[in-house]
C-alpha cells in the first residue's frame, strides 16, 4: 500500500493495506474533505472532531469494506454538523458515496 500524504497517520496502518492504491488516494481525499469541514470542531473529550469519522472507518477497514464505504464513513457526519451539502459529496466523491452519507444521516430521523 502506498502511504498516504497529508493524512493521520492512522490511515497508513496495516489495516488499510487491502485497498487498492486509487482507493487508498481517494480516502486520503475524503480525509482531508472531512477534516476541512469539519475544523474547528471537537469532541466532548476534547479531541479534534475528526477522530470520531477516523475511529469508524477503522472499525470498518477491519472488516474489509470497500473504498467507497470506508469514504462515507470519513463523511457520514459532514452533512448533519457543517455546511456540506450531499450535491457537494456527490460531485467531489461520486453519487454512491453521497447515497451512502445520506442514508447513515437519515437513520435516526
């Protein structure tokens, strides 16, 4: 797996090395996509608020799942806590990624 530039370090772990070079480049994007829109933000705990997104793609990488879930779970929470529209995902990272954000944010509506 080629490491990924300008990302946690956490997304250059064993646990992503499954994922296919391009994927791994277009969730080192959904990386810095979330993290932009998401700055400034916390935890209750203190943490820069990307850490939660970054805990559930790596929840997920363990069990395999492919490039564009591990993506949507980076994003999952960009529409519901900032100004990103799912018209924004879906341009950047492709309609599937947008439907899978938009279907996580409507579970508990």
């Amino acid at each position: 797996m080629a490491a990924v530039p300008q990302t946690d370090p956490r997304l250059n772990e064993a646990r992503f090395a499954y994922l296919k070079a391009k994927d791994v480049a277009r969730l080192a994007e959904a990386y810095r996509f979330s993290e932009a829109a998401h700055s400034g933000q916390t935890r209750q705990s203190g943490e820069p608020y990307i850490s939660h997104p970054l805990a559930v793609a790596e929840i997920l990488a363990d069990w395999h799942l492919d490039g564009q879930t591990l993506m949507a779970a980076l994003l999952h929470d960009v529409t519901e806590d900032t100004k990103v529209t799912k018209d924004e995902i879906s341009d950047t990272f492709g309609k599937p990624v947008a439907e899978l954000v938009d279907g996580v944010s409507k579970l508990d509506k």
